[in-house]
C-alpha cells in the first residue's frame, strides 16, 4: 500500500479509506464515489493517489460530450504511452477501454468532476451499469477500481439512491468534509495559538483551500487579527470576499438562490426555529421544508435536535464563511466596497461577539465533549452531545443548556452524564455560572441522570479565582478553558 504523501496533509483516515479500496483484494471491478463541497483538497489528494499507485486520473471540464470524450482519449493515450489520441466515438466505447486498464493488477481508474459529464450525458450512470454488470468484461477479466469524484453534493450522493442505476454497484462512499477545529489549527500553523486558532476558525472554518484564499498565512499574533480580517475577509479585492455567497450559487441543485440566501440570512440572524424562520421570510412554516432540506443537502445548514425532548429541533448555519458572509459582508457590502472595512468591523464587534464567536465556541466545546475528553471528564462516554432547553416553574420560562452529553445504553434509555454551559465573551466565569449549571441539573428528569452528573464550564476567558478554588474539591465540576479545548481531554 502507498504511503500517504507528506505534502497532503490530514486526511490520514480518507487516504486508508482510499488504499483499502484499491488493495481490497477482490475480483473484478470495483466502484468507489468520492464527494464533498468544492476546496477540500479533493482532487490533490486523487492526483497524489493516481501518481502513487500507477493509476490514471481524468479531470472533466464544463464543455460538450464531443469535447470531453475528446479530451479523455488524449489523456488516456498519453497514460498508455501512445503517440497518437484514441478517438472514442461515445461513452460506450470510451468506458469499455478505459475500464481495461487493470486487466493486469489492481489500479485506480479516477474521474474526476462527473457531474460535469452526468450534465451533458445524463444516461452516463446507465452506460456505467451496464459496464460493471456481473458478466461484464470489467467484472470478469479486470481488477479495476473506478472512483467517481465530485463537488456537487445532490448529483453525486443521488448516484447510489433509489432506482438510481448505480444503487448496489458501488463498495465505497467517502465523503470529504472541512477539517475538525484541531486540525484547522495544525494546518494554519496555529496550534499553540488557541485564541487565534478559536478566532480564524469561527470565521473560516476549516476548508484547506481557505488559506491559499487569505494569502497563505495567518496573522502574526493577535494585535495583527483585525487588520488581517479587514484586508483578506473584508476586502472586495479579496478572493475570500464572495465566498459565502458563492457557496450557495455554485451548487447545480439551487434553482432558486435568492429563496435559499434569505433563509441563511434568517438563521445567521438569529431564528432558529422554524417557525421563527417562517415568520422572518413572511412564509408559513409547511413552506420551508425544501428551503431547509436543500440547505442540509449542501452542507450549509444543520438541524440539531434537542437532547430531551423529541421534535424539538432547531437550525443553525454549519459553513463559518457564510455566516460571516450574511451578518457583515452581504449587509454592508456598500460601505465595504468604498473601503470602509476597518469601521465596519469594528462598527459590528458586537454582532461578531454574540453572533459568531458565541454559537461557534458551543459548536465545539460540543465537539469536544464528543470526540476530545475522557470518560472521566464525562462521567461516561459520549454516544451524543446536544444542546436542550429546559423548562422552569420557579422562573416561568425555559432555559438554554448549551450541551447535553448522553450515554447510549443498549437495555434502556440514554443516560444523561453531563451537562455544560459555554460562553465565549471576555469575562471570566464565576460561581454564579456553577449556581446556574447546579440549578439547571435539578431539573432534570431524574430517571435519565447518573450520579454524579458531571458539570462542564467552558469559558474562552478562563475561570475567576472563586470557581477555580470551588471546582478543586468538586470532583463533579469541570473546566475547560480554550488551551485544554485545543490540546486536552
């Protein structure tokens, strides 16, 4: 098996995915999808495969079928050392000679950007199924492992669905997504860096390409952060300044953009119910179904259930950069343009605080809990972690718990294990909040809580002297400061 290039990093765990695919070991043709939103670093990491193990690699281009089918005998000629192009007179023809390229061992067969050919060969996937049917040459005299790349999301996971003609034909679908939070601290270089890390990832998130995008750098240090989000994310002269709006734009299945953006703008506003959201767009909520459905479809939108209480759901945008997009660029676009960015950051610190850097900084102490700490720190180990609201009498109104970590068990109901409370702003946590967190306990339905429920304060700006010295003789009670958020258990 090839070793992972040191150029590609991360997606250790993508590239075995990729070499037990091709090494499977199993006769005949094989077939593989490879999908996720555009600048994850998809096609490097095909490319390096291909150049590892022998394999061909075609990237399709948005033209005619003539013109693609034109280009592909080109490139496969020159990857069977031919002089001359091979003139292949219809897909038939093409995928019949291109799929014989592992007649002799167990090589990769990568296309990448399908759904360019799908778009003008929508019979493609059917030519495809016929190709890998169980008599087939490729299936009875090849070993090829044939993987279909691409970006847009609703083409390529449709591939495998339904009737679809390839349901059943493929062993692998590796969904390419953003890095996690530590890892997009790595690749900035900013992992003893948690502030900055904490900062840059809320407002670009952890898509590789992001950092070719910014200038191949992040800032130096704190006091060059603002500026560095003035000429790199706010500048219209900036390839990261249309990013969040392109997003949406660039995706084949969104018909209608404006419908979509304005739901973005709804949630990145604050509504997160969907009945908020209906009432922001002026539309009953039966009316939003394919609104939000096509949003999670692309990776933009998430649902979050509530960790107690069923159908209770709320929605939340998933891609930092079109958060950004909707609250600051998009709103004031003008004043960007003329070059007013340094007053309107600073204008807007308080959106940014309360609309940015808090949801993101619950996102992942939720993160955390689910795939950083300990069983000690949890009291158990996490199957979810969600947030919840709970209702109050002695208040007459409900609370907000920022994270429920519940433990699965297989003869009854999920066990509540901890809960937790999160807060990104510059004020240091106190005993007021552990009060709050040990109220917010006794209201839990007793049936589902351990004993003892362990209590998780998540502070960006760490914890006052009184907490510190309360939560050493508590051993119910946790902290986690951003330091231990990007480098502990």
């Amino acid at each position: 098996m090839a070793m992972k290039p040191k150029r590609l990093f991360g997606r250790s765990t993508e590239w075995d995915e990729l070499q037990t695919f091709i090494a499977s070991g199993q006769p005949g043709a094989t077939m593989g999808l490879v999908y996720g939103r555009r600048r994850q670093g998809k096609t490097l990491m095909l490319e390096l495969l291909a150049r590892e193990t022998g394999g061909f690699l075609f990237a399709a281009t948005q033209q005619t079928e003539a013109q693609n089918l034109t280009d592909l005998g080109a490139a496969y000629a020159a990857f069977q050392g031919l002089r001359r192009p091979i003139p292949f007179r219809d897909w038939q023809d093409a995928l019949d000679e291109i799929l014989r390229i592992g007649e002799e061992r167990e090589v990769p067969l990568v296309i990448d950007e399908f759904p360019y050919l799908v778009a003008t060969t929508p019979s493609l996937p059917s030519y495809l199924q016929k190709a890998l049917s169980p008599l087939s040459h490729a299936k009875e005299s090849t070993r090829t492992r044939l993987i279909l790349c691409g970006s847009a999301l609703t083409t390529m996971s449709q591939l495998l669905s339904g009737s679809a003609p390839l349901r059943g034909r493929a062993s692998m679908e590796l969904v390419v997504r953003p890095f996690r939070y530590r890892e997009a601290a790595a690749f900035w270089g900013l992992q003893d860096d948690p502030e900055l890390a904490f900062r840059l990832n809320a407002l670009v998130g952890g898509t590789p390409a992001y950092k070719e995008m910014c200038g191949g750098a992040p800032p130096a240090d704190l006091g060059e952060f603002d500026e560095w989000v003035e000429r790199r994310l706010l500048n219209p002269a900036s390839a990261m300044f249309r990013e969040g709006w392109l997003l949406l734009r660039e995706e084949p299945s969104i018909s209608d953009p404006t419908s979509y953006a304005a739901t973005l703008t709804a949630v990145s506003a604050g509504n997160h119910r969907r009945s908020e959201i209906a009432s922001a767009l002026g539309r009953p909520s039966s009316a939003l179904a394919h609104l939000l459905s096509g949003l999670q479809d692309i990776g933009l939108l998430e649902q979050v259930d509530d960790a107690l209480r069923d159908k209770r759901s709320v929605f939340r945008i998933s891609e930092p950069t079109v958060r950004l997009h909707q609250l600051l660029i998009q709103r004031h676009e003008p004043e960007l343009v003329i070059g007013r960015a340094h007053q309107v950051w600073a204008d807007n610190a308080d959106t940014v605080s309360a609309k940015i850097y808090g949801p993101h900084f619950e996102d992942l102490a939720r993160q955390w809990c689910l795939q950083h700490a300990d069983t000690d720190t949890l009291g158990g180990h996490a199957g979810s972690v969600l947030p919840s609201e709970i209702a109050c009498r002695e208040h007459k109104r409900g609370h907000e718990l920022d994270l429920v970590v519940t433990e699965s068990n297989a003869f009854g109901a999920n066990r509540v294990t901890a809960v937790g409370e999160a807060k990104a702003t510059g004020t240091r946590m106190d005993l007021h909040h552990l009060e709050r967190l040990e109220h917010l306990r006794n209201l839990l339905p007793a049936a589902r809580v351990t004993s003892p429920l362990k209590l998780l304060l998540f502070s960006r700006a760490g914890f006052a002297p009184a907490l510190q010295t309360a939560s050493d003789t508590r051993p119910d009670v946790e902290l986690i400061d951003l330091n231990r958020l990007y480098n502990g258990s």
